[in-house]
C-alpha cells in the first residue's frame, strides 16, 4: 500500500468562471469572457457560453456535501473579480454575502479552502483600458486582492494570487484561446511583466492584512523534454524552460528575474518596460508555497526556420511529437506521470524544497457519457488509473525527500471551459445539463473517498 504523509491534503480544484454560472446577474459585472461570448458566441463549442456553467451560484450548499460524500480535506475555487468588484472600486454585497457562506461552509465541512484570486477572467472594464498591458491593471488588482483579503481573511487561511499566468499571456497574446486573440510577443512580455508585478503587489497587500496565513501562486510547470542531445535542441529546452516555467518560478520564489532570461528578451528585442524598485519588491515578496498544475510534458525541438528576432516563441522552440507516447485517447493529451516525479524533484533540488502541492491533475474525456453503467453511474475507470498512475510519482518523489503536501484534482463537478464548453468532463460529479445540472457521482468519487480514507492506495 501507498500510504501518503499524515494531514496530506485530499481535494479538487475549480475555478468561479467555470461553476458558478449566473454570470451578469446578481450584480456581476462582465469579464473578458462574457463579452467575448457577447460579440462571437461561434468561437465557443455548443454556443456554450460563460453562464452555462455549473450553477454553483445556486447549488453550493448542495455542492459542500457532495464534496464531503467523496472525502474531500480541501478545495480550491476563485473569487470572480466582476462578481465581488464590480467596477473596481466598490464592493457588492450581495457577492460578499455569497462567497462568506460558501466559504464558512467550507470550513465548517472540514475542508480547507485555498482561495485564488484570477483565474483567466479579466473584468471587462479594465480591459477596455488595456487589462494586464497597462501599469494601471498592477494597481487595481493590488486594490482588489487588499479588499478580498480584508473581507474574508478570518475564514480563507491559505490564498493564491494567479492560476497559471502563463496560460492568459499565451492564449492571448500568442495562441488565439484568450481574449484579445492577437499575436504580439512584445505585448505578451510585458502582460507577463505586469502579472508578475500584480502578483508581488497582492503579496504585499497580504503581508499586511494577513501575517499568519499563507499565500502561493498556482503555476502550470512541465520540465521540458528535448528530442536529443543536439545542442540546438538542448537549447531549444533551455529557452521554453525559460519562458515557461523559471519566468514565474524563480520571481516568485526565489525572489529574482533568470539573467538567463534577460538576455534571452534582450537578444530578441522583447524587454519589457519596467519600474524603478521592481526588482526590489520582487525580492522582497516570496511566496509561501506554490500549487503545480500538471497535466502532459512538453517535448521540445529545434525551430527549422527561426526568425531573428523571434516573432513568437515558436521561434526559440518548437514542440515534438514523441514517437513512444502514451496518450489519452478522449482528449489528445500525452500522459506521462514521470514528470511529475521530476517536477518534484525540481521543486526539492532548484527550489529550496519549498512546500508545494499539485493543484490540479486530471483527465478530460470528450462525450463522457458513452462510459455510463445500467446503474446511470458513469465508470471511470481510465480516471482511478490516471490518477494512481500520477500518485505513484508524486509518492515516490516525497519519499525521496520533496515537500509536496496535497493533491488537487481537476475538477470536483464538470464544468464550463472557455472556448471548449463542456466537450472535456474531468469532475467526480458528472453535470447534466438537460436535467436542471444534477448532478451525479462517477466511479471515481467513491475511489477518491477511499483514497482520502486510506490516506493513500
Ligand atoms: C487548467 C485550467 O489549465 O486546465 C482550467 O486551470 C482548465 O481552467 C483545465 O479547465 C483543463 O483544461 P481543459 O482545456 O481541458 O478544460
């Protein structure tokens, strides 16, 4: 038997965005997101927008039992920016009165909440001003996170400031997911610059209202893989590592900006612009622990024809298929939970062995409902292997020392992904969306209550 360390953290991630639904009612404001949907719903799978989500506005009494019926110690979810703030300045009650009762419930439910403070959904008012392209967007956030922790500090002890910022700088700036769709590295460094700086400002904020809890940032990490030991390779892993990974790691938890990665951006002309005393605030704002998202490895080559100055990242690296994959068949992904082991062992050996939790893990299924038993119980079964399969990394590398202390699935129920709706189902709970969202235990939940029982498998 696997048995994990005492008070291991057993729980699920998800974010406001993707459950609550509800999206321009009670006073929400809209985001990105909505108004996106707004001007070109087609974009979206299913003309699933933004309010089909999971209605977790509505059924969060219901959603805190469910999450005890399937052993869960923890849970994470976001504050929506738009929903607490609705213009940025003045705070909407009827938000706060929602997040304090999920919250309390929460706890009384003995699950630790970790609360994050952005999760891709930009409100639309700072957009309209340039969102994270401008200096303004650090100050607002700082004003937001301030007031968040002011409001619900005495019930959330654990916080994080960005869910993977890498993801809304890429898909945004680069890739085409995000709102604004556009392609411009230069724009897509300095909104990482500024997210960066919105993070260290949070910290800042936290430090002073809240001294004894703890705050992190959630991070998706992959070492990246390179296809030989050809330099050209070896450096083509270098770069993505880089930008991908060390750009928000070694600020964050170490305190400073790679040299590596200065003259990586000034080579290529991608400096952003800064502040005088930057760097000091980011030295000296750390954070406590930090959250892993790991879901694939990245695998790395060589560009063929990289321009100079690079255009966009695919010309410092470019991705590479690995012949001997395995792959997830219902969502294209490759599953390869040795990296996970190595992600640990980069946290123990690079980083201070900082403690640090995988804050999501999972495995999205397209038409979910084709594996439902006779019993209307969907059998899961490829999920229970996916996820021994990434616990016996994550346990082999804690025996080897790592400071790992929980593990966060993705996700609790189904729900609503951004351009893809609901065509990937990742929950415990499966979501109907033709029967008043009901929802229903998978094969998985009674696994992962026996998981969180046993404290391991
Ligand atoms: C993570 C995000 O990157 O992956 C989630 O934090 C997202 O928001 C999850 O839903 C799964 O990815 P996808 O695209 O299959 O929904």
């Amino acid at each position: 038997m696997i048995k994990f360390p005492e008070h291991f953290m057993w729980g699920a991630a998800t974010s406001a965005p993707q459950s609550e639904g509800y999206s321009l009612s009670y006073g929400k404001s809209p985001s990105t997101w909505d108004k996106w949907f707004e001007m070109q719903p087609d974009k979206f799978n299913s003309d699933q927008g933004p309010d089909t989500a999971s209605d977790t506005y509505r059924l969060y009494r219901e959603d805190v039992e469910n999450m005890q019926k399937i052993g869960l110690n923890s849970f994470r979810t976001s504050i929506a920016w738009t929903r607490l703030m609705p213009d940025g300045k003045h705070v909407n009650q009827v938000a706060v009165d929602f997040y304090r009762d999920y919250f309390k419930r929460l706890r009384d439910a003995d699950i630790t909440p970790i609360i994050n403070l952005f999760h891709f959904d930009m409100p639309w008012w700072l957009m309209e001003k340039g969102g994270w392209e401008t200096r303004e967007s650090v100050d607002a956030f700082a004003f937001y996170a301030k007031t968040a922790f002011e409001l619900f500090g005495d019930l959330v002890d654990r916080w994080t400031t960005f869910n993977e910022p890498i993801v809304h700088i890429e898909c945004g700036y680069l890739t085409g997911y995000h709102y604004p769709d556009i392609v411009d590295f230069k724009k897509a460094v300095q909104v990482g610059y500024h997210t960066l700086m919105a993070h260290t400002a949070a910290i800042a904020e936290f430090r002073k209202v809240k001294p004894d809890g703890q705050i992190g940032i959630i991070l998706n990490i992959t070492p990246a893989y390179a296809k030989s030991d050809a330099p050209e390779d070896l450096m083509a892993k270098q770069n993505a590592d880089l930008l991908l990974a060390k750009s928000f790691l070694d600020p964050t938890v170490l305190g400073v900006i790679p040299e590596e990665l200065i003259n990586l951006l000034t080579k290529h002309e991608l400096l952003p612009m800064t502040k005088k005393g930057d760097r000091q605030l980011i030295a000296d704002h750390c954070v406590d622990f930090i959250g892993v998202n790991y879901y694939q490895p990245m695998r790395v080559q060589a560009p063929e024809n990289p321009k100079f100055p690079a255009q966009t990242p695919e010309d410092l690296y470019a991705n590479y298929i690995w012949p001997e994959r395995k792959i997830n068949p219902y969502r294209g992904w490759e599953i390869y939970p040795e990296a996970l082991y190595d992600v640990a062992m980069m946290m123990k050996n690079d980083y201070h062995n900082i403690p640090w939790y995988v804050s999501e893990n999972g495995m999205g299924v397209a038409d979910e409902e084709r594996f439902m038993g006779e019993d209307g119980q969907i059998q899961d079964d490829y999920r229970i292997e996916f996820m021994q399969e990434h616990l016996t990394q994550l346990h082999r590398a804690i025996e080897a020392g790592s400071s790992c202390f929980g593990y966060h699935t993705w996700t609790f129920n189904d729900c609503w992904s951004w351009l893809d709706g609901y065509r990937n189902r990742y929950g415990f709970y499966c979501v109907d969306l033709d029967h008043e969202v009901k929802r229903t235990m998978k094969k998985s939940g009674r696994w992962y209550r026996e998981l969180s029982e046993n404290n391991g498998f």
